[in-house]
C-alpha cells in the first residue's frame, strides 16, 4: 500500500513484497499530476460558458554535492539561455550530468479531462548512478501561469516504480494543495532525497514560497535548505 506523506514526513526507501522481504527502492520515477482549471467565460452575445484554462507547472530538480559548492541540475530547456546566463546559470537540461535522472519533457497544459492515472512531468531517478559526492537531490515546481497552486485540481508529487508512461506500483505520494498557506503561491519546493549513513532517504517538505521564477527557487533552496 502506497504512503501517503504528510509535510515536513521523511521516510527511507524501503520496500516490501508480499512475501514479507525487504528491499531498497532504487529505480523509480518522481512525478507531479495536476489538472486544467474550469473557468467561465463570458460568451459573445452575453452569458457565460464554461471553459479549461491550461496551467503550466514546470518541474525541476537540483543535485547538490557534498561540498556545498556545486551542484548539478534539470530544468527545461526551452528556458531562455541568454537570461539564465544573466542570473549565471548555465542552460537547461533534461538530463543529469551523471545520467542518473532524466526528465520527461515539458507539458504546458495539465490534465485537460479529468485525471488520466498518469504524471504530467516525471523525473525517472536511478540511485545506483548517482555520483558519488551527490548527497541531496531537492524536487521543485514553478507556475508559468497565473494561478496559485491552491486553485489546481489533483494536484501532487508521488514516487512510483514504471516509466512516465506506465506506473507499475506506487511507493508514497504527497497532495501539494492540501495546505491554505499554498494560496496565492507559485512555487513550492516538494521535497528531497538525501543520502544519511550511506543510504537514501525522502523528505516531504512542501515549503510554498513567493518565487516568480524558478531561478529564485534554485537559489533559496541553495542559501536556506541545503
């Protein structure tokens, strides 16, 4: 049976069968679902219908090493290159550098009719891969549109085992939007995984923050969590 994680719960990556064995999770995916918003709209020769406004929630992760001083990351490419160069970033990537986590690719519109089972944006992790000196690796979401996450249907995170396309058994998942303190907020960091006496573990943090741009994000994890 899947966990369902409260804020601020942390939880090692333990599994069991049915049989009863134990076993660590280490292939699996971190995906984030969400939904369109209905809206209302005023129609041409007056009253109002009722229509899907597409969300565009943007997820990114950044691996940061044991020395405080580097760190690796995954955020869109489509990010303009020149204005991360401004904020001395480098260009996005869908992949990270040790191949050990690799993105599915940007989706811009959300679940248009009602949840599909399946994760909008997914981040497939392979721990084994994982360089050596990494040790904390934080998930992150940032709204390019302008809706609060309080206001997104079905919203949140969940860690499965499958591909983005097929989701084989769901180890824990955590709802973003559950919390009043996500209204009016655009970015929230959901949480990590972090390496304590040589094994991995996840913490469900589901900090809301005021960020405009994931840039800002990336940079208070950084300077406040890391």
């Amino acid at each position: 049976m899947a966990i369902n994680l409260q804020k601020g719960q942390k939880i090692d990556l333990t599994k069991k069968s049915a049989s009863g064995a134990t076993s660590k999770l280490t292939k699996f995916c971190v995906g984030v679902n969400w939904g369109a918003i209905e809206v209302e709209k005023k129609k041409f020769f007056g009253g109002t219908k009722k229509v899907k406004q597409a969300v565009d929630l943007d997820l990114s992760c950044i691996m940061i090493y044991n020395d405080k001083q580097r760190f690796d990351h995954i955020y869109s490419p489509e990010y303009n290159p020149q204005a991360l160069a401004k904020m001395g970033l480098p260009p996005g990537k869908l992949y990270s550098s040790d191949g050990a986590l690799q993105h599915s690719g940007d989706d811009r519109t959300g679940d248009l009719d009602g949840d599909d089972g399946l994760d909008n944006e997914i981040i497939s992790v392979d721990l084994d891969r994982v360089h050596p000196d990494i040790d904390q690796i934080y998930f992150f979401i940032n709204n390019a549109t302008n809706e609060d996450f309080y206001q997104i249907p079905f919203a949140k995170i969940r860690m499965y085992e499958g591909t983005p396309s097929r989701v084989d058994e769901v180890y824990a998942s955590f709802d973003v939007v559950s919390d009043p303190e996500y209204r009016g907020k655009k970015s929230m960091i959901m949480g990590k995984l972090y390496r304590r006496n040589g094994e991995w573990k996840f913490n469900a943090i589901g900090d809301a923050t005021p960020d405009q741009v994931f840039a800002q994000t990336m940079g208070r994890i950084i300077k406040n969590y890391a």
